[in-house]
C-alpha cells in the first residue's frame, strides 16, 4: 500500500519532518534542495507507522465531528469522557452532575447547539475565575476575556489586554486550561515568544512544557463540533457570537 502525500511544503528547514493533520491529511515539511527520490524513500521507512498513525486520525476525527447524542455516547469535560444519560426533564434541556451529563429528550433535535452552549457558558464561567486568580496572583492585570467560536487557536491576546479563548477550552484537563491562561497573561507584559516571555510564563507556571506538549498532541480537540449547529465553519467567521467579560463584571457581546 502506497501513501497518498496531500502536501509538501519546502522552506529552509534543514531536515524532514511528516505531519499528519487531525483530518488524517499527509503533509510532508522539506528542505528546499530536498529530492523527491530522497522523500519517497524516508516516506517508504516510515509506511507502517504512518498508516496506522493515519487511520486512527481519520477514526478520531469522524467521532468526534459526528455526535449521534445516545445514551451511554461519552463527552469531554475537563478532560474526561463523561457519559450521557437521557432523561424526561423538560424544563433543563441539559445538566452535569456527578461526572454525567443529563440531557433532555425533549432537547434531543437540538441537542447539539444546547450542548454547545452548555459548553460556552461554562468556560465563560470557568476562565474568568481562572483568570482572575492567576491576574491577581502575579499583579497582570487584562481587560476582559472574550469566549470566541475558534477552531485554530487556543487563545491570544490583544494589545489592549483583552484574552480570548476558544470554548472548546473546556473541554481539556484544569492544568491545561491553567496554562493556557498562563500563556495569554504572559503576552500583557511581552507581546512576542521571546525568551523573556518564556521566563515569565516560567516564573508562573514551572512545569509549563508538559501542558504545551499535551496541546500539541491534542490538538483535534480544538476542531471538536467544528461542523455542528451553533459553531461556524470557516475562519473569516470564527469570531462570531463572541462573549465578552470584563474582569469584574459578566458582559455578554452578542
């Protein structure tokens, strides 16, 4: 079985490096001068392991885009998978108690929006305290935080100390979340990754490297009901329905 390479992308890299998106997409990083002959062969040593590596992408992918909202069907919070229980509630279209999530089935047609908005506004909640408590922990203080759409980024920060996190934040361990949080109060006093950047966000979080290598490994979990009613579905829109928080206030921006 051959592999399909979606895309190659030269640049003055000095080695070669293969990359398989969260879709399963194959994409090939080379040196300028690099021959083809030279990346047919590295791409053939490393066949069955890109394969395999592939399939389970495509997998995940497809799971975690197409939601089917079953009983027992498990959903990310806070990093674990919490089961769904269907209930006769018509008045909550969706709870989370003790580690399960309780959807009404009279929500059920729509049960992917109310899960999403479930969702957003518990990371409206859940940032702006975390936020708050690393802001006055280190005397940084920012604007507001914004809860955006976002399916490329985890977060940023303005120049005029405003934090914005995708919603899908909520769906990654509380340690993970804290770095992010971390990540984007550190750039209020260096707007760059430079290495006094690096030292500030060290000097608040030590073991800072642990968190930025689990978002890269977990990085489809940014993508997560990309496709879904209630999120949007290219970039040009993704700030749409923002929310917007003030540090002492909630402020919704619609």
């Amino acid at each position: 079985m051959s592999i399909k390479v979606d895309q190659i992308i030269r640049s003055d890299r000095k080695t070669l490096e293969v990359q398989i998106s969260i879709e399963g997409h194959i994409i090939v990083r080379a040196p300028m001068n690099e021959s083809m002959e030279s990346i047919e062969n590295y791409l053939d040593e490393k066949k069955f392991f890109l394969l395999r590596t592939q399939q389970i992408a495509r997998a995940k992918y497809m799971n975690d885009l197409h939601k089917k909202y079953e009983e027992g069907e498990k959903f990310l919070y806070l990093g674990k998978e919490r089961p769904l229980k269907i209930v006769d509630n018509k008045s909550i279209p969706l709870k989370y108690e003790d580690g399960i999530f309780y959807l009404s089935n009279a929500f059920i047609k729509i049960a992917n929006k109310v899960f999403i908005d479930w969702y957003k506004d518990n990371a409206r909640d859940y940032l702006l305290k975390l936020t708050t408590r690393f802001s006055n922990l280190y005397n940084i203080n920012f604007k507001k935080i914004i809860i955006t759409n976002a399916y490329s980024q985890w977060g940023s920060c303005s120049e005029n100390g405003t934090l914005n996190f995708t919603w899908r934040s909520i769906l990654i361990p509380h340690e993970v979340i804290s770095y992010l949080v971390v990540h984007e109060l550190a750039h209020i006093v260096h707007h760059n990754h430079s290495d006094d950047f690096w030292t500030q966000v060290e000097i608040m979080m030590p073991d800072y490297i642990k968190y930025e290598n689990w978002l890269k490994k977990n990085d489809h979990i940014c993508s997560m009901f990309k496709n879904e009613i209630g999120t949007i579905n290219s970039k040009s829109n993704e700030n749409q329905s923002e929310k917007s928080f003030s540090n002492d206030q909630l402020e919704f921006k619609l």
